[in-house]
C-alpha cells in the first residue's frame, strides 16, 4: 500500500489570500450579504478557465474580484484565514505561507496600514487555532505603478518581526515586467525579506531569468517555464532557487493542456527545487494534496521523490529552524513507515 500523503508533512509556499477562501465560505458569505454569483462560482464550480489570452485573463480576474467583494467585514478576514490554516493541517501542512496584497481591501478596512495589522492579527489566530505555523509574504500587483509598489515594501518591511517574511509580485506577467520593480524588491531584500516574485507562467524562460537576475528571486511564484531553458534550469539548479510549482492551476489557466504536460518530472530531474503550491483552490478547486497525489499517480514520483518534494518546501520555507527541524524529522518518519 502506498504510504499515505496526507500524513507527508509539508509547506505550503504558494497560496493566496482571497483565492484560498472555501468554496462553501464563499457561498455562505454571498447569501448573507445577498451578493449574486456568476454561475461559474456557484452552480458551474469550479469555473472552466483559460486566461493565455486577455480575454481569459479578464474573466479569470473578474471572478476573482468578486470573490474579493464577499469579504466585508473583519469577521470574514478571521473566518478565511482559520479556515485556511484548518484545511492545511488536514493537508499535513505544518507550515504555511500566505500571500496579500493589502491595496485590495484598504479602502475596506481603514487603510493599508491597519488592514495588515488585520491580516496579521487573523493569521496569528489561525495559527494558534489549527497549530501550525503561518506567515505573510506581501504581494504587490504588477498590474499597478512600480511606486505602489515601493509603499507596500515599506509596510512589509516594518512588519517583519509580526510575521511578513517576504515579498512578491504578482498578477499578469504580460501587464508588467519583472524590472520594472526592481527598486521595490531592494528595497525588501535589503531589510531581510525574500524576494518571491511571480515568473513563467504566461511568458516563458526568459520571464523566470529577469526575476532571478533583476529581482534577485529566492524562489519564483510558478517558474514552470524555465523548463523551456536547459541553460536556465542550470542555474536555477545551481543556485538552489525554488520553483513555487502549481499544477492544477497550470491547467485550469491554460499554461498546460492537461496535467501531463506540466513539466514537474522535467525541473525535479533537473535538480531545480520545488515546492508544490495551490495557487487559488477557489477558482482552481484543488487545494495542496491534490497536487502530492497529481506528482505520484501523474508523473510517476516514488515514495522517496514525494519525500523529497516534501523536504523542498520545507528547505525554501521561512520556517524558523526548529519547525524545519521537526517537519524535516517527519518526512523522514513517514518515509521509514510501512508502506
């Protein structure tokens, strides 16, 4: 029998705030507040999405924009993120890192300034309540000014010893590139933070190259398209630099026809490290162990690999060195297990 993955500890790397809501949350949420849903987030869920082209892309942040919308009041914020850390430690998720963007509920909560101490505070509860450990990365939007995002860099670096272990960058990679936020990620590294832009999703190898190169990325949010690069897929090899590997959401987005097209087996051999994510389970309807279960029935990963996919997330994680120690102990338990 094989070895069950939901008790493989691991860290959840890539998961963002609005788009980890439940899909029952969301649907309580609409009722109460008598907010019409598109058939997509209701009857027709999980949406049929495909954002290669503006057209897909528009539909894909639409939906998401209305999901946003349910989130009114500081209750749902607490609701969203208790949830989220419950469904993580169902995972065997003992660490999770949560990407937000404050600028999309600011004008909700009183401004950016105490809708982080809110985010923060709710993460620090959720933590507490499912007993595992949850931090923040700060995710600008490239779709907006490179000076909103220096602000935002600002806030997450003052916020560093409340629980912001990083910063990102991410929406549609066709609608801003990488360096041209150069300024906002020194800004970041320069405090201490990581620096996780997205890159490879929509555009390819070279997309993963400028956020290496430029934004000095210490993983990179997707990265699957450096697959494209065998040069690429050296360095990031060499330099150990984590891809944030979603699969599900690669399909659901179009950026693979199927899911045995996602280069997973292709980086892993490579030796580029990864550290598989869920991106969005509310538009994608997968959370993170699908995604385990997708590596071993899929690409064919051993038992040892899954082991070692594990360990990954867990190595490119912000964990503090006690809770990488007992979630490193863990995989190695479950892999001495009887299968």
């Amino acid at each position: 029998m094989p070895r069950p993955l939901r008790e493989l500890p691991k860290a959840h790397l890539h998961l963002h705030f609005t788009g980890s809501m439940r899909h029952s949350t969301l649907i309580d949420l609409a009722r109460e507040q008598n907010l019409h849903l598109p058939d997509a987030l209701e009857d027709d869920w999980p949406p049929r999405l495909r954002a290669t082209d503006e057209r897909g892309w528009f539909r894909f942040q639409r939906l998401y924009d209305i999901a946003r919308s349910s989130l009114q009041r500081e209750s749902d914020v607490y609701r969203l993120l208790r949830e989220a850390a419950e469904d993580e430690a169902a995972e065997g998720s003992g660490w999770l890192e949560i990407q937000i963007d404050p600028s999309g509920y600011a004008q909700r909560f009183g401004g950016l300034t105490s809708t982080m101490e809110l985010m923060l505070d709710a993460a620090h509860r959720a933590a507490d309540h499912a007993q595992i450990g949850v931090a923040v990365v700060v995710a600008a939007n490239r779709t907006r000014h490179p000076l909103d995002a220096k602000t935002l860099a600002r806030l997450a670096t003052h916020y560093m010893d409340q629980g912001v272990v990083g910063f990102g960058l991410s929406n549609d990679e066709r609608r801003g590139r990488a360096r041209d936020f150069d300024g906002a990620f020194r800004l970041a590294k320069r405090a201490g933070l990581l620096s996780l832009p997205h890159g490879g999703e929509l555009l390819g190898a070279e997309s993963v190259a400028e956020c290496v190169d430029v934004l000095s990325a210490d993983r990179v949010g997707h990265g699957v398209r450096a697959a494209e690069s065998p040069r690429l897929m050296e360095k990031l090899a060499r330099r150990q630099i984590t891809c944030e590997v979603c699969p599900t959401s690669n399909v659901g987005l179009g950026v693979a026809a199927s899911a045995e097209e996602v280069p997973l087996r292709r980086l892993f051999d490579a030796g580029v490290p990864i550290a598989l994510g869920a991106d969005d389970p509310l538009l994608f309807g997968e959370r993170l162990l699908p995604q385990y279960e997708l590596a071993r029935q899929v690409y064919g990963f051993s038992d040892a690999e899954l082991a070692e996919l594990a360990r990954q997330s867990v190595r490119a994680s912000a964990a503090p060195e006690s809770v990488r120690k007992d979630l490193l102990q863990g995989i190695d338990d479950w892999l001495a297990s009887e299968g």
